[in-house]
C-alpha cells in the first residue's frame, strides 16, 4: 500500500465516497424484525428512497 503524500492512503484516496445515515426521528414499526437487536431497523431510513 502506498501512502503517497497524504495521511490517508492512495488505494482509499481513490475510492471517493460519502457514508450518512438518515434517521426517524419515531419508530416505524413496520420495519421491526424477529431478530437480535431489530428494534435498531425502526429508526433507520432507506437513503435510496429519497432519490427517486
């Protein structure tokens, strides 16, 4: 790996990309699963959605 100028290292400083979330601010119970830790999915929101 080559670390190049920057801090950050070039094969990453290629890839430019953004990470976000986007939240409820109430529960949608609807996206509740029977599994470990799913109450976590009420909150979140499908960022794709919003760009249609």
């Amino acid at each position: 790996m080559s670390w190049g100028r920057s801090a950050i290292p070039a094969t990453h400083a290629a890839r430019h990309h953004l990470h976000y979330t986007k939240l409820s601010l109430l529960p949608l119970p609807w996206h509740w699963r029977p599994a470990r830790e799913s109450w976590k999915r009420m909150f979140f929101l499908d960022p794709a959605l919003a760009w249609d």
